[in-house]
C-alpha cells in the first residue's frame, strides 16, 4: 500500500472533526512521519507505506480523530515564522498573538523585556529573535512550560539574552523593564466549558483564571507599574470582548495612551498603555515593597 491509497483509506475517520481540509490534516500527519515538510508530501504519496510507518500514522489519526490538534500530535506550531516545540504543558501559540508582537514592533526596539507567563515563549523569544539586543526574562509558573520554552530558546538560538524565572505572575520578579508583555489566562470558566473541544487539549490553567476571565489584568495592570521604566510600555493579548474593561484596568492604574488594538478578523486583541511614572508612589505601596 503507497500513501495515497493509505491516507484515502482513513480519511472517514476526520468525519466528525472541526478542520477546514481532511485531506491537508492527513498529509500532515504522513509527512511528520516520513519526516518530510508537508509540503513535499505530494512528491511522496505513491512511496509504499512500511509497517512501522503505517503504525505510527494510524496511532495519529486516532489522536486526531479524538480532536487532538495537529500541533499536539506533531509537536510542533509555527508562530511569526518560527517553528516552535509544544506539547501539553504549552498553550499553542496561534495567529492571534501575532498581533500583539506587530504592536511591539512598532516600538523602537527595547533593552529589556519581561514576557509574564511565558508558556512555549512564542511572545518573548520571538521580541529576542527580532531584537538582537534586547535582554529578555521570561516567567510561567509552570516548571513544564519552562522546559519547552528552553528547548524553544535554543532551536532559534537566542540562549545569549535570554533568562527563565519560576514565577506566579510579579512574585519573583526584580529589576526594572522597559516592555512588558503577556497572553494571560482570559477566557472565563463559564466560556471554558463551552470551548470547542480542540482548545481543552491546551493547559487549562493556560486559558481560564476560574473566575471571569479578568483576574490576571488586574494584577498585571495593578503591580506593572513597579517594574517599568518611566516611559516603558504595557502590552497584554485579550479576549475579544475585553477591550473596554482591560482598558479600563489601565487607566485606572495610571497609564496613559491606553489603545485597544485589532486582530486580522477586526476583533479587539491587545491592550497597550505607556507608563509616565507618575503613579509609580502609588504603585510601590500597593505590595508594601520598594522597587528593585
């Protein structure tokens, strides 16, 4: 049996799973197993299929007939040009974060970055890769998320201005920054449960704070000010009906030019607000500590 025929053979099995293309998921799942790009697979369909080969690729379209994301089954997700390793320990990065990088692009490039709950860290080694000089510290509370962002870090090879911190949001943070940066957990649980099956393959502690959606702004928005630089900036990833009460956050916080900014589907999607520093009294006192 050649792939063609294999692949023909399963494809009733993606019946019932949300994709735009059967057909593409298949080849997908066949290149990853010959180890060819996907996109070379058309040159491999009439190869005959080994044993070995034929096990492998039937295991994963079980996993994708159980709604299993094709980034979970292959391990890996393009994100701004770059691949990157995922696994269950990560959230996908998806295309609608890449908006949140083109708005820091638009900055003059930035010495130091804070990427708060880092997950694969799509966000922050991508702002190391695009911004050779700037020195970035990436936090996730999760060691697992740690040590795929790691094994990210050195695939795109930006190990020299790069640092991991175990953190729950600020706790172990010291220093100051002129970027910080985050996707937090903001889907609610309420929206959680209702999520397209595909989606519940990420971490749940990755998509929904428990609560509504919005408890992470609070504390990014509340204790920001104390680790930027006055005129550094806050940009936050959002859920698409967050856009007034994430800006609100800001600007009761004390930042100014606070924007919501658009994905590619129009959709509300980053909250960026610029730090004067004139809050920052205010911002110190609402830990008890000083800032370092």
């Amino acid at each position: 049996m050649n792939w063609q025929e294999l692949i023909l053979s399963v494809r009733h099995r993606l019946s019932a799973v949300k994709t735009e293309d059967v057909m593409r998921d298949l080849r997908i799942l066949a290149a990853h197993v010959i180890e060819v790009d996907a996109s070379r697979m058309t040159l491999h369909m009439h190869d005959d299929v080994s044993a070995n080969q034929r096990e492998l690729f039937e295991a994963l379209v079980g996993g994708r007939s159980a709604h299993m994301p094709i980034s979970k089954l292959i391990k890996r997700r393009l994100f701004w040009g770059r691949e990157f390793s995922v696994d269950f320990d990560v959230l996908d990065p998806r295309a609608d974060t890449e908006t949140l990088i083109a708005a820091c692009l638009e900055l003059e490039p930035k010495s130091n970055v804070l990427d708060l709950g880092t997950g694969s860290g799509a966000i922050g080694l991508t702002l190391a890769a695009e911004w050779p000089r700037a020195n970035v510290l990436c936090t996730d509370i999760s060691e697992g998320a740690l040590t795929i962002a790691r094994q990210n870090m050195n695939q795109i090879g930006v190990a020299d201005t790069v640092r991991f911190q175990v953190s729950d949001w600020f706790d172990k943070v010291i220093g100051t920054y002129d970027l910080i940066v985050s996707n937090p957990p903001y889907i609610s649980l309420d929206e959680w449960q209702t999520l397209d099956l595909e989606v519940q393959f990420d971490p749940k502690i990755a998509l929904t704070d428990n609560g509504d959606g919005l408890s992470a702004y609070r504390i990014i928005a509340a204790q920001a000010g104390a680790y930027l630089e006055k005129g550094g900036h806050l940009i936050v990833e959002i859920g698409h009906q967050q856009g007034r009460a994430v800006r609100a956050l800001f600007d009761s916080a004390g930042f100014t030019q606070v924007k919501c900014l658009p994905d590619m589907a129009g959709r509300d999607r980053v909250v960026s607000g610029l730090w004067s520093g004139e809050h920052a009294l205010a911002v110190q006192n609402y830990r008890g500590f000083s800032r370092v």
